[in-house]
C-alpha cells in the first residue's frame, strides 16, 4: 500500500482502532524534518501497540545484510516485540534486496520492519524489495516542499503554535527559510518564544529570524517556469553565494527552457530524456503553458549561449549578469539587448 503524507495519521489510528499496524513500513524522502516526524509518529504508534524495543542498523557492505537476518530471527530475551529500523542509502544491491525480501516475509506479529532511505529514484522505485514492502506493508514517499506550497505550510505550522502570523510575517520567513524546512520548524519554535501574545507581524519576524534559506538549481527552474522574477533572481543570488557553478546554473535554466519549447509544440515535457520531473514540476509546467507561447525562444538562445561561451572563456564578459539576463527574459522581463 502506498500513503501520502496527509493521510499517515488516519493510518495509524484506524490500525489503532481496528485491523493494527502493517507489518513492514518504508519512509523514503530527501526533507530530513518530515521524514523524521513521520517515523516518530509510526514509532509512537508501535510502541502504544506493544513493540517496546528498538534495533537500528546502517547495512553498507553486502555482509552487513546476514547480521540484520540473524538479528531480526533472533528473540528477545524478554520476548518482547520489537522495531527493526534499517537506514540505508536506498541500493540495497543483490544481497541486500534478497535480504529486504526476507525481512519483510518475517515482519508480523514480533517484529516491525522501518525501512528509512533518502528520495528513491525511478529504477530503484520498482525493485523487488520495494514492491515486497509496498504488497504486505505501507510506502510512504515524501516530496519535498515546494516554493508554492511553502507559505501554507509555514501558516500552519505557525497557527499550530498558536501564532497568527500576517500574509506580509508568513512571506517574509518563506523568503529566509526556503530550502531549509528544518531551519523553518527552528525559527517557529523561536518566535513562539519571543512572541507570547500570538499576533506575529513581519516586523517580529525580521527582528528574530536570520537568514536561512538554502537554494538549489531545481529551484531556480520552478522559479523561471513559473514567471516569478523576484524569487527566480534572489534564487541565482543565492546559488552564486553559495558558490554553484555557473555551468550548473546555465544547465538548469537551459532544461525548462526546453520544456517550456516542448510545450508550446504540443509535446508531453515529461517524456523528454534526462531527469524525471516530479510531479510538482509537471504541476507547474502545465501553469506554465500560455507563458510558454509567447517567449522569445531564439532570442533567449542567443542569450543562453552567449553565456555558455563566457563560462568557456570565449567571450568577454561576466557569466552570471548574463544568466541572470536570461533568467529576467525568461520571467517576463524586459532586459538589455
């Protein structure tokens, strides 16, 4: 069985309730705070059911998968349930994906399997071990928060320590802590502290709350997708501060531009080759698809390359005015010739 984030609870306490918990559990997801409130919240639900010990083991050598077997065999010495939590980086290879297949026929009434990995991508996704978890237990993929999500999900977390925040507090720490959702819960936990009347205005917000936004090129992309210049330009500020290189950069900028071509020919962007597009970003291109009729696409080629020829060095000039140019064009901006 396969869950989402938004209906685990309703999981968890209808197994309460009736049919309890699925033998084996995978969390797969790149955001370490959801991922991790998650797995508190399936261990709390084991523990309230009777599974009062705990195993951890990180398998990175093949023969690390034969002691896990052995482990999850063996009983306790008090004959108590337990959770058998594995923290892996996803390639479980020809022996590891054996032994997950193993674990999961032995997960029951004794033991509970935890399976914690990082974002699984598209091949691993249908791996044998993963669909055994998925056939007798529960799959729950996290997906990251994106830039258009983050302001709901800042005013709830906000609402849920009982603070009020104005649209102008909640924009303003979308702004420092995008990228950094455990930074986000942080800085929540700080302004419940310093901001005992609840009310919480932007002022409050830029007394207490330090930049910590974190920016990647994928970011950067939805940005540009989506026309919103301001976000789209303080992204590329952020990447050259953190020092990405441009080549990364222009990349990045080049992909949507080609999506956003497939999609004014008519053709599907998500069945191009390269990186699989997530599901928020077909979302957004699919927003995206009267902006995409009406960009200039050979004049932001031409810009495009000409920024390609100055990270080469074949051209006079600074690389990073010249994305960030392109980027402007690409939101709808006027820029120079």
């Amino acid at each position: 069985m396969k869950l989402s984030l938004d209906n685990l609870s309703t999981h968890l306490r209808q197994a309460a309730q009736k049919s309890g918990l699925a033998p084996a559990y995978l969390v797969s997801s790149d955001e370490d705070l959801l991922a991790g409130e998650a797995c508190d919240s399936i261990r709390a639900a084991a523990r309230a059911a009777g599974f009062s010990e705990r195993e951890v083991h990180f398998p990175e050598r093949a023969g690390d998968w034969a002691d896990i077997l052995a482990a999850a065999g063996s009983l306790s010495l008090f004959g108590d349930r337990k959770i058998l939590e594995l923290r892996f980086s996803g390639k479980a290879g020809k022996d590891g994906s054996a032994a997950l297949q193993r674990l999961v026929e032995l997960a029951g009434a004794e033991t509970l399997l935890l399976v914690i990995t990082p974002r699984l991508d598209y091949a691993t996704q249908t791996a044998a071990w993963v669909k055994a978890i998925e056939a007798r237990g529960v799959w729950l993929p996290i997906w990251e928060i994106s830039a258009r999500q983050l302001e709901p999900w800042l005013a709830a977390r906000l609402r849920a320590a009982d603070l009020e925040p104005t649209p102008d507090a909640i924009a303003l720490l979308a702004a420092r802590v995008e990228g950094n959702l455990l930074a986000a819960q942080q800085e929540i936990e700080k302004l419940k502290l310093l901001v005992p009347s609840g009310a919480l205005d932007a002022s409050a917000v830029l007394e207490a709350v330090a930049s910590n936004a974190r920016y990647d090129v994928f970011g950067l992309g939805e940005a540009i997708v989506s026309g919103d210049a301001p976000r789209a330009l303080r992204v590329l500020a952020g990447l050259r501060g953190e020092g990405t290189e441009p080549t990364l950069v222009l990349w990045s900028i080049t992909r949507e531009l080609r999506n956003l071509w497939a999609l004014r020919r008519g053709a599907d962007p998500s069945r191009r080759p390269g990186p699989r597009l997530t599901p928020t970003q077909i979302a957004a291109l699919e927003r995206a698809r009267p902006r995409a009729a009406r960009l200039p696409f050979a004049r932001l080629s031409s810009r495009a390359l000409r920024a390609d020829r100055m990270i080469k060095g074949r051209l006079a000039g600074d690389p990073w005015d010249e994305i960030t140019l392109l980027c402007s064009e690409v939101c709808g901006l006027r820029a120079l010739r």
